[in-house]
C-alpha cells in the first residue's frame, strides 16, 4: 500500500473516531493501536505502553501540573480581581479605557499564571458586566476579553512551549525569552485597536466619569495589591530565561509562593485549595492523556514511513522556503478549528521540526511562531474554547453568534502579529540572543 494511501487512510480513521464523539487522545490512541496491530502484529502493540512510559517519566513534564496548579490558587486568591482593579483605576481615564484595562489585565495574568480559560471566564465575569453597564459596543467589549485572554497560550509560563520545546528537543528558556515581545506586540495591538475606534466613535467606548479617577496617591495604593504576585513573576520567569532554574524547579517555586500570597490575602481556605487541586487534577489529565494518544499515533505515522513522505513532499516541490512556512501556517489555522493544541502540537512537531532544520530556519524562531498561530485556535469556530469559555458566563442577552462576531477583528490583529513575526524574525529572536548570547 502506498504512503499517500495509507496517509489518507490513518488520518480519515482518526477524523472519523473525532467525528463519532471520541476526544482527540482516545480518537489518536485508538487509531495508533488499530494500525499499529494491522500492519506489525499484535504483538507490536506491546512497544505501546513503552512509549507512553517514556513521557510519563519526563522530568520537564512536571512542570505543566505545577504551573497549571500555580494558575489556580493565583485565580483562588483573588489575584485576577487585583490585577483588574489596578489597571482599571490606572487607564480607565482613556477613550475605550475599560476595555483597554481588560487587555491589560489579562497580559498581566497571561505573564503570572498562563491559563486561557480561568482568565477567560474571571474576565467574563468581572470586566464584561463594567462595560456593558457604560454602554460600551457590545462585540468590542466581548472581543477585548476573548482576544486577551488568550495571551496566556503564548507569554510565559505558557504550558504549550513546555509542550512545544519537551517535543521538539529544544531549549524551553529559549522559547520562553523568545515569547514575551511577541506576546506584548499582540497585546499593544489589540489596545491600539481598541483606542483608534474609541477615538474615531467616541460612543463605542466612553471613558470614566472623572469623578470615579483617583488621585497618585489612590492610584499607588490600588497598586500595592499586585506587587507581590508581580514579584513571583519575575521569580519564576526571571530563572528560568536566566538558565538559574529548569522550568520544573520554577514551577515548585511558583507553587509555593503563590500559595504563600494567597494566604496571606486570607484567600486560602481548605475547601479553596481542594477545588485548585481538582481543577489542576482536570487540566493536567487532559494534556497527558492527549499526549499520550498523539504520541501513539505519531509513532505509528513516523513507522510506515510519513515523516519521509511528508519532508519529501514539501522540500521536493521546488516552493521557496517561506512558502513551506506559509503552508504549515495554514494547515495549523486549519487545524485549530477542529482539534485542540496539545493534540497539533504532539501531532505537527514531529513533522514539521525536521523540515524546519533542513530549510535552515532556527528551530526557536519557528516554536514560538506556532505559539503565536496558536491562539487563533482558540478564537475559531466552530471548537475555539475561549468562545464557549465567554458565553458559559456571558449575560443571556449575549447570544453565540455575538460571540463569534466579536472574535473576527481580534483573529485579524492575531493574523496580522503571525505575519510581522514570520517577515521580522527579530521580533521572536532578540530574546534569545540577549539571554543565551554566550550560546550563540
């Protein structure tokens, strides 16, 4: 049986378990496995467990539990209620300030906790009501919150490099010190945004009435709340792009001063710390169990022959090379309307890192511009989670089409901050090379 046959058949066998309900590690796992049996024998199936071993006992993956539960009792303690009032009292005073605090909170966060949904749904929770109650435009409001919120894909401590950098063989603190300009250019165009349309119709984004602006010295004191947890942040992330800590000794050290701030906020009750565990317990389970699965049917893939047949079919076209780039680029879009970012993660790496080495490009450049394609798989339906994390918490006026709607300009901004970082590599790469120069 030919590649191209067998390509189409493995990967229609798996779209097929999606389509029957089946998450992405079960639909992944199970077709690895099937395959697996049909084309080594049953016996083959026993090198199975053995591959799903060697990542349990990764020591790098224990890091995504610890900043997952890091994100958790930061949320538990109030930090994100903090964070907003800050920024709200600080730029409300700004046409379109709300909804320019609302971005700015949810960088913030993104660069303490790095967890979509938990800001998604505090965000939905506390900065939506504000807006609406001062007649600000209902899809800009809403966008403001999806769009910033899935800052936390990206900016570190993101999840998804540790992911990205355990598959691909490639220097964590690198990606991570890569991350945080782009992760800021798309959050300063996001505001830019925001304020040019607010400046253009006034009406769409009133700013607060003068007599709810605090003086400096009001203004210093609903900062003060924040700097502790701002001070864990450049702990945790400060050690880690510096080479002083590995991303797992970073995220022990997040997890216990956050849980030190909590307390003393008075926030941490037993019955707060059992529900961050269980959130954690939830969180973490989905990414492994989707790595597991990914990583069976990848294995499968590599076996018959598809990363060849994959290299050979974009590296033998005679297409440039940033059209191989462009072409990976549509193929995540793609694919991050219907499967979740672990999944394209464990599933496209293994395929595209090689080919990526080969055409000569830096391996750190590419692993966070597909962090960056990434968050558009958050804001495209029909399965973008941060759409179902808004509306679960939206007032009922707020219908899923509004939803949708308010997602377009942000996907745009999104898709404009991918480009800048495919045509202006610096954007990605000056971090690296300032941190890690003696590397170079």
């Amino acid at each position: 049986m030919s590649i191209e046959l067998l390509t189409v058949l493995i990967f229609g066998t798996m779209v097929f378990f999606l389509f029957m309900g089946l998450p992405v590690a079960f639909a992944c796992g199970v077709t690895g496995i099937i395959f697996t049996a049909i084309f080594q024998g049953a016996s083959a199936v026993n090198v199975v467990p053995t591959r799903i071993f060697g990542l349990m006992t990764n020591y790098l993956l224990d890091a995504i539990p610890l900043f997952i539960f890091m994100a958790n009792v930061l949320e538990r303690s109030g930090i994100i209620e903090d964070i907003y009032h800050m920024v709200y009292h600080w730029l409300g005073w700004l046409k379109g300030g709300v909804a320019t605090a609302t971005v700015a909170a949810c960088t913030m966060m993104a660069a303490m906790a790095g967890v979509v949904g938990a800001t998604e749904v505090t965000m939905g929770l506390i900065a939506l009501p504000q807006m609406l109650n001062r007649k600000y435009d209902k899809l800009m409001s809403l966008g403001a919150i999806l769009a910033g919120g899935t800052l936390g894909i990206l900016i570190p401590p993101s999840v998804l490099l540790i992911v990205y950098g355990m598959v691909d063989n490639c220097s964590i603190g690198q990606l991570y010190a890569g991350a945080f300009l782009p992760g800021f250019l798309l959050s300063g165009l996001y505001i830019a945004y925001i304020t040019i349309r607010c400046t253009i119709k006034p009406e769409m984004g009133p700013p607060i009435p003068k007599e709810e602006r605090k003086d400096f010295v009001g203004l210093l004191k609903v900062l003060a709340p924040i700097i502790p947890a701002a001070m864990l942040m450049f702990l945790v992330l400060g050690t880690i792009v510096i080479g002083i800590a590995s991303p797992t000794e970073a995220a022990g050290v997040g997890c216990l001063g956050a849980f030190l701030i909590a307390i003393f906020k008075g926030r941490m009750g037993f019955k707060s710390l059992v529900i961050a565990a269980e959130n954690t317990i939830k969180a973490s389970a989905m990414v492994m169990w989707t790595m597991f699965g990914a990583n069976i049917f990848i294995a499968l893939y590599i076996m018959v022959g598809g990363q060849t047949f994959v290299s050979t079919l974009l590296l033998g076209s005679g297409l440039s090379p940033m059209t191989i780039i462009w072409i990976m680029m549509l193929i995540l879009i793609f694919l991050g309307c219907f499967i979740d970012w672990v999944g394209i993660v464990m599933l496209c790496v293994p395929l595209f890192g090689p080919i990526i080495r080969q055409l000569g490009f830096d391996p750190i450049w590419f692993g966070v511009l597909f962090a960056v394609n990434l968050q558009m798989a958050f804001l495209t339906p029909p399965f973008g989670f941060s759409l179902f994390y808004l509306k679960s918490v939206a007032p009922p006026d707020v219908s899923t089409i509004d939803v949708w709607k308010s997602a377009v300009p942000f996907l745009c901004l999104q898709f404009i901050g991918l480009v800048l970082c495919m045509y202006f590599p610096d954007i990605i790469l000056i971090g690296p090379k300032y941190f890690f120069r003696g590397l170079q």
